[in-house]
C-alpha cells in the first residue's frame, strides 16, 4: 500500500463531467490498494471570471492583494466541495478541506505566497479511517489568518507540499499533455516522450519555458525527495516520473542518456553595449540601473577586454527590450561607451541533460550540428547540465529539429539512424 | 458617534454596480461620523448557481451538509471581497472577513446552523483604527473547523449577533421594501408601512409569512436588545425601527396602536377526524403519528365532548396535505373514530398587536367585520397578541381589506375614515 497525493488542474475539473472522471481515476488509485490525497485546481474558467470581477470592483488591474487572494481562493474552495460529492456519490468515502482548514500556513506575500508548513494531523486521521482526502491547491493562510495564494499553477506546489508533508510515496501532477517530452511536439513532430527525467533536468526544462510543471514545484519536490510524476487526465498511460538522478541511472537504460531535452524560449531579446571601460565593478554599473527597473537579465556575456575597453551583451525578455535599450542608452554617455544596440528577433536554445556532465564533447556536436545547418550563434552561455545558444528567430524550428535527431531524441525510427551515424 | 452594523442582501449586491451603491451608503453612515459593520450576502443568483452545480455533483436534491455548506459560503466570500475593493476604490479604509476569521462559532447542524459565539475582538480593532469592516453574512465554524451556514436568510442572523456582540446601537437591515408594513400592499393597496413595531409584533408577522425579516434574527435582536431597522437599499427613507415596547410607546403615539398588521398565509390546509374517544391521551395518540412523520401542525381545535366522543381539527401546510390525511385515515380505524376529511382551500388570516393586550373587543370586532362581508370562520385561535381565523381562500383578500380598514390601519385618507366611525 502506498500513499499518493494526485493533483488535478483546472481542465481537468472544468465541468461536472470532468469532476467525475478525476473520480473513477481517484477511486481506482484507492481500489488499488493506495492511500490517496486529491489537490485541485479551481474549475476552468473561474479564475478568470473572478479575476473579471476583482477588476470590475477595483477599476484597476491590480486589486487589494489581501482581497484578490480571498475572492480567488473560493474557486478551488468550489471544486473540493464538488468532487467530495462526486466521491460519495460513487461510493467512496472522503473528506474535503481548504488550505486553511488544514493550516497549509504561508508568508503573507499575498498572491505569490511560499508555503511555510503544513499540518498533516487531520490528513493523517482521515486517511488512516479510509477516506480519501479532498485538499484545495493554490491557497494557503498566513499567520493572521488572512487567506493567502501561491500564485498561479500553485496547485502544483500544494500538491508536492502535501507529498512531502505527508512522506508519499508518489506525488502525480495530472494535466494536459501525457508526460514530458523530449521537446516540443508542434515544433519537432519526432519528439518523444520521456520515462523518466531527474529533478535537475526537469528544473532546467520548466524554466526555460516548458509549461507542465510549475517550477517553484519541481524545487519543492528535489529538496523534499518526493518522486514526481506527470500524466495526463484524460489518457492512460506511465507519463514521466522525475526522479534523483540515482534512482532513473538505476531503473534506466545501461548508458545515461546524454541529452534529455531541448529547451527553447522565443521570449528572448539581447541587447549590446560596446566600448565601456573595462575596470572593477564595470558590469554593476551597467546592469544596475536595468536590476533597479524590476528588469530581470538572462544570459551575460562579456567579451575580452581589448584596448582596456570591454563589450556586454545580455538577454532580457521580449517585454522589456524597450525599456532596457532605453536605461542604456541613457548609462552609454555616463560611462562614455561607444555604442549600445540590440536585437529582438532572437530564440534561445537549450540542450539539457545530466549525462554531460560526463560526457565530452556535447557543446561541440551541437555547434557542429547548427553549423552544418548555417545557423550562426550569437551567444552561448552553459551551465553544469545545460548549454544555451541564442539564434535568430527564424532559425528556430530547424535548429531544434537538427539538435533533437543529432542528439538521438527522435522516437524509434530517428533513433536507429543516430545510432547508426552519429552517436559519439 | 454611533456604532451600526448594516446588512445588505443578495439583490443588494447583485452586481458590481449594486456594489456601488451599497459602499456609498456605506462610507456616507461613516461620513456622519459613525462606526460601521457591513454585513453581505452572495450576490443575487449565485447561491442559485451553486446549489445547482452541488445538484448535478450529488445527483440528489440533498448533497452532502458539510460540503454544500463549504460550497455555498464562497458566495459570501465572493462578495465581501469585491466590496471591500470598492470601498477603497471610493476611498474608504476597509477590511473584510469571513465567518471564520471572526470567529463566528456555531454547532455543527450544517444548513442551519446557531450561532454560539463571536469573537468581535479583531473587528474593535479595526473599528478603532477607523476602517469600515465588512463580514461574509450566512457563515460560520464549528468546534472542528468545519465550514457551516446557517439557512437561507442567515445573513439577518448574522449582522443582529455581529451586532449583539460589539453592543451596536443599531442593526440595519436593507432589503428590497422600504419597511415592514400594515399588511401585504399587493393585497391591500391601502396598506402603509409603519414606523415603528415591536420585537414581539414582528415576530408573529415574520412567523406568519411575511418574508421581510428572517425570524430567527427577530428573535436575536429581541434576546439582546439590538435596535432593529427595515429600510430599503433603492430608495431613501427612514424604514420601520423595531423596538422593546416600552420604546415603541415612549417615542410613538400618545396611545398604543391596537393593531400593528395583518398577516396572512396561503400554505394552510385542515384535517379534521371526527367521534374518536374523549379520554386521556387522545390528542397525543392522533398528533403522535403526524409529528413522527415530521409534519408541523399549527392551529389545533378540539371541540367540547359529546357522549364522550369528541372532533379534533388541525392545519398543516399545503405540502403536507396528502400525507397528513393519509396518515389519519390510517389512525382512524384503531382510534374507531368516525369519519375523517380535510380542506386544503383555506387561508390563515391573522391581527398582531401589542395593543390587544389591555384592549378588549378585538376578538368581537374582527368576527363581527368578517361576518358583515358573510364570510365564515372555520376556526380560531388567539394567543397574547394575536387573533388567527381560518376562512375559505376565495375569501383572501376580501376579508384582508374589511379588516385593515376596519382596524385603523388604511393610509391618512383611510384613517380618517376610520377616526370618524369605526374607532372603539
């Protein structure tokens, strides 16, 4: 027997019928042998219609936080109520709570707020009396008692802090899609999905712009240890389970695959500033005043020094590229730099994978690879189990598609052909 | 400065412009250099709305209490979070609150819950710091955390206990009539709306049908003595102020009014078992049966015996009807009672006052106004302050009207009718 928490979002829950089929997959979970806590999201849609209404009642687009957090939390309040009657009606015994109710105690960052404990007490008694347990995700409550959200996709978060809290045995995040893939199927139609993929490259994948999981969740469950695994609502099948890198080098494959995905962002722009002084604490002086603007910066790039003059080249996003060239024009005169200038038609790319770590030679088969396609890149920046390159927009698609097949990502048929002629 | 909690229903606060009003009447209470308490319903339609969503999740008419009390309280919530964002909007310092956050502790009889306790510690604070403070009507906790509600109508409830428990001058309540009147203006065109009426008076109006009060907040506000007024949110206007009596006499009239109102009630029907045995027990052995099948009975009339035999004619509601007489048919053969029938075209026609009390020939007058217009009556009942007959439907408003004129109760023009040659 083991305990699972199953989370389910808001177009998993979006109508009455949705509600009973997240259901029969609860009841099974049950009927097979398993303890089970249901998270869940507010029906789809509701958030946006409350949401319409905080506006329409604040006449602005950023209502009274304490309030906003409030009126948001009563759409998932709605759904435990209704799933706990679907539940009982088909036959199950459970029990549903708020965030509150089971003190699922955060900071007061209304809107964003962190999770700071959990008491598991109530869950515990519940599930130990058989039922199955109904807990409303995204919402929290603060040491004043004032009724607090994670943010958006916070159920995720619920979910893997009852995992943790709870010490489960599997935490599953349904959604949408069936697992994760090795890169986007609309973009690579050969992208397959993955069994298995560990904490870290799930986290590298979630934040450069894969949308199955929320992030701060994935941390959540790699601090905690909670084996995580993604399915989808409404097929059958294993999904991806996000796992130490240990357990997946274990149950994998004989060789830990070198590549397990490519990441993309098209919300990229950079942004150049040439000829500024290259002394101590130059950087500061540049990035300063974007940081000052609530600006975050991506990649940074600075180029050897030559003549005591330095270049830095940065990214930010696509929204903000305005706003950043503007700062810098502004900074250009004060720091006497020869020219500032940028570009937003720009994508980055991504290869993640723990594999290279131990593995040479995977930043040169991917410069070889884009450069055989004629794509130039215009910046690299990499990480212990990551390497980015920024391209031009248009190159997207192909350079993605080159990378998956020269990485031995496509599915079967792909595969053999990789083998055959390129792996290293 | 006066301290006054304002309740404010479902219409009230249908919609985001709704809202509106209310918060300027709000803030302009304030304005007048008061404390104010805002106590809200859901926004009109949206329990609708959720019963229903709780129907199709139960497949039943009855889904689980514990559940459908969650589901329906976010109504509530819903609301006070919008009007707090507009009361600061409009500039107003505001704070709003559940049921829970303040405390509001019940028993555990989820859809009808009793309040048991409030902690108004948190809302003093807030009123000391010059905020208006809004609380979610209709909501409780129970000892367990549990979410309760407290009936429909409940938010009367729980503004007069708001305003038991912080010693409020005055409890308000808006509705959509400007007051509680004579009788029903639909029925009586004549019908004025009063000034002033007693706790007790309303009472026997409320429990008689006539919906403008809920008569558990009646009851409340007579138990701790809270000023109560009818006014409405649409219009200005000073309402109908309910008071102790000594109150009512003091500041009104020199000479009590006889009659307050008259109300009736369409929901009744007799049953009426004829020649069973005048002996001990025997109101016990026909009611018992009835009481267990949980049917209410109201007016009971035994006549005086006859060679030991004797009739017993009772009302229950309209709904009720089949059932009851069933019930007696069954009765009638171990009782060996003659003959048992019924009558579900009847009305309730019923005088409340304070003023019958130390006058007599209210009684006579009614019977013999009735008797003018040839209109028979089936039976009576008196108690304190209230003389109910029952007559044949058809006879409704006819009757209504003879006896609004007759008791003084039509508008200037009427009354003066009446001073001239009806007053006794």
């Amino acid at each position: 027997m083991a305990l699972i928490v199953q989370k389910f979002g808001g177009s998993s829950v979006g109508s009455i019928e949705r509600i009973e089929n997240v259901a029969r997959k609860v009841i099974a979970t049950q009927q097979a042998g398993h303890e089970v806590v249901v998270v869940v999201s507010a029906m789809k849609g509701e958030t946006d219609r409350l949401t319409d209404l905080a506006h329409a009642a604040a006449q602005s687009n950023s209502p009274r936080p304490r309030e906003l957090d409030l009126l948001l939390s009563t759409g998932e309040t709605v759904t435990i109520a209704l799933l706990t009657m679907v539940l009982e009606r088909l036959g199950a015994g459970a029990r549903c709570y708020t965030g509150a109710q089971v003190n699922i105690l955060t900071d007061s960052a209304f809107s964003k707020a962190r999770i700071q404990d959990i008491d598991a007490e109530v869950i515990r008694d519940d599930l130990s009396s058989g039922r199955i347990v109904v807990v409303a995700g995204f919402q929290g409550v603060d040491e004043n008692g004032s009724i607090t959200t994670l943010g958006r996709g916070g159920s995720d978060t619920t979910a893997v802090a009852l995992a943790a809290a709870l010490g489960a045995d599997e935490c599953q995040i349904y959604t949408d899609v069936d697992g994760v893939y090795t890169t986007d199927p609309r973009v690579v139609p050969t992208a397959r999905r993955l069994d298995r993929i560990t904490f870290e490259e799930m986290l590298e994948l979630a934040s450069l712009g894969s949308k199955v999981l929320q992030i701060r969740a994935v941390e959540f469950a790699g601090k905690y240890q909670v084996p995580l695994r993604v399915l989808s609502s409404f097929e059958d099948g294993p999904g991806t389970l996000i796992t130490m890198e240990g357990d997946a080098m274990q149950q994998g494959s004989m060789e830990e695959p070198l590549i397990a995905g490519i990441a993309f962002s098209r919300d990229e722009s950079k942004v150049t500033i040439l000829g500024v002084p290259d002394t101590p604490g130059i950087a500061a002086q540049i990035l300063g005043p974007v940081a000052s603007a609530n600006i975050e910066v991506d990649m940074i790039v600075q180029n050897i020094s030559n003549d005591g003059l330095t270049d830095f080249t940065f990214t930010v996003h696509k929204r903000d590229y305005d706003r950043t060239l503007e700062i810098l024009k502004d900074r250009a005169q004060t720091l006497g730099a020869r020219e500032v200038f940028g570009d937003s038609d720009i994508v980055k790319l991504s290869l993640v994978g723990v594999g290279m770590r131990s593995h040479a030679g995977v930043a040169s088969r991917m410069f070889d690879t884009l450069a055989a396609e004629g794509i130039n890149i215009q910046m690299i920046s990499t990480s212990e189990i990551k390497i980015s390159v920024v391209i031009a927009e248009k190159y997207l698609e192909l350079g993605t598609r080159a990378l998956h097949k020269a990485f031995d990502l496509d599915e079967a048929s792909g595969k053999t052909v990789a083998v055959e002629g390129e792996n290293t």
